[in-house]
C-alpha cells in the first residue's frame, strides 16, 4: 500500500546548517499495516511523514501510494490519498467553522463540487451517529464553532475528518503529544477502533515508547534519517520498554539520549 524506496533528504546543502534528514531510507507498508515510529530528536520521525505527505519533496528515492507514484506530485493532489493528524489540535480543522461544516468538507474531500443548499438533514444526522462514537458530548453540539472545543475535543474529531473517506494511507504525527494523558488514552483507544475497522494502513509517529509497543502490528526505530529497527507480529507483542532500549543501543552503537522518550516510558 505504501512503498518507500531509498530516499534521501538535505536541508540546507551546502551550508554550515546543512542536515541530512532522510539518509537513503526504504519502508513498505502492506494493506492494513499500524506501523509505529519512534526515535530521538532529529531522528527523521517527521520528516518522513512529511516526504510521504508532499510537504516537500524528496532529494532522491521514490515513494508510491497503492501502486501510484506520487514522488513528484504535489501535496493538495497527494491529499486524496492520504488522512493526517498533527501534533498541534489547532490544525486539521477550521476554527471558524461549526463541527458539521468541518465533517462535511471532510465527507465531500476529492468529490465533485457542486452548488447546493448545504448540509442536508440525512449528513447532519450521519454526523450525529459518527460523533457519538467519541463519547465526548459532541453530537449534541453540531453547530458549535470547532475555535470553542478543547484541544482533546478537536483532536478526536480531526482523527474522525482524517478518516472518513478511508484513505489509502493515515499519517499520524505525534496526534496525542499535547494531551493530558486520559484524553490522549481516548484518542488512542479510538485511534486502535478506527484502524482496526475500516483495516486502514496506517503510520503512526509517538515519542511515547509504551504506547509504541502497545499499538500496532509494526514498530519502527529511526536513528540520524535510517531505520534501525523494524518489528512486526509476535516479536513485538512480547517487547518490552527494557528491550527496546537495548535494541536501539545494540543497533545503534549507542545509548538512547533523549529525555522526552525515556520520560514518557
């Protein structure tokens, strides 16, 4: 479903700020793969979700989605393709919108457009169906501006917009990094719902390495742009936080220094 295939990535070449970002890496997801990512800072976590969104532009190496070679297309047309959730609650929605306007403009992504009276009561009724599988008190409040929700609030009904059209692939970067932790549970929980019933291939970023071992089919470590560990099935069923970090440190040659990781053990 997804196909990385050696790609590479310098920002500021040339320069005494150069960084090598993506250092010849390759990565293929299968049709319903939960891949989670972890690494330290600098690692490439983010730059890698980004190559994949078109964000920018890979230096070298190609990137397909379902068979299509998107490495040159731009982002907005990349978009069909793909679902993502930020890190920050405040993106991935509209602010000044109300919650139906937000859900509509996600149901109708890489549809025909077309004038109309709006939202119609069979879709706002749908939304209302949607929204209580939140259990956050949001299909009562379809025309409250999505500004006036908390940043849990927002996120969850961003990983619902980010999946409503079943992409072909769902980025998730850091989604439940700005969350207090029962809200961030919540989200993941719905997060395991959503990938699970509608078999979504998904990657998801967290700095978090318990909840790297604990969701997913696939976890994935990222070491100075590479792919240093690649874990699937059984085998990461019986990781634990210990494992990893000494994986990361045989593979890597060194010891993991990053704070906001063993932190969040």
């Amino acid at each position: 479903m997804l196909k990385v295939e050696n790609i590479y990535k310098t920002f500021n070449a040339g320069t005494i700020n150069e960084k090598t970002a993506l250092n010849g890496l390759s990565l293929h997801l299968e049709p319903g793969d939960f891949c989670t990512v972890i690494g330290g800072n600098g690692a490439g976590k983010s730059t890698l979700l980004n190559a994949i969104a078109g964000t920018w532009y890979v230096d070298e190496g190609n990137i397909s989605i379902n068979g299509i070679d998107v490495t040159k297309m731009p982002e907005h047309k990349r978009a069909k393709f793909l679902g993502r959730v930020f890190q920050d609650p405040m993106l991935g929605t509209a602010a000044n919108m109300r919650i139906d306007e937000n859900l509509a403009i996600a149901a109708r992504r890489g549809k025909a457009r077309m004038l109309s009276s709006g939202i119609t009561a069979k879709e706002r009724e749908s939304y209302k169906e949607l929204l209580k599988t939140l259990d956050l008190g949001l299909e009562d409040r379809l025309t409250s501006k999505v500004g006036l929700l908390s940043g849990g609030q927002r996120q969850a009904l961003t990983l619902l917009m980010a999946s409503l059209q079943k992409p072909e692939v769902l980025l998730l970067d850091e989604h439940t990094a700005a969350l207090d932790p029962k809200t961030a549970a919540k989200v993941l929980a719905k997060t395991d719902e959503i990938v699970g019933k509608d078999n979504l291939t998904t990657l998801m970023i967290t700095h978090n390495m318990k909840d790297a071992i604990a969701h997913g089919n696939r976890l994935i470590m990222m070491d100075s742009g590479r792919i240093i560990l690649d874990i699937k099935g059984e085998e990461k069923k019986k990781l634990t936080v210990e494992d990893l970090l000494n994986r990361f440190a045989i593979a890597s040659g060194e010891e993991l220094n990053n704070d906001r990781m063993i932190l969040a053990k």
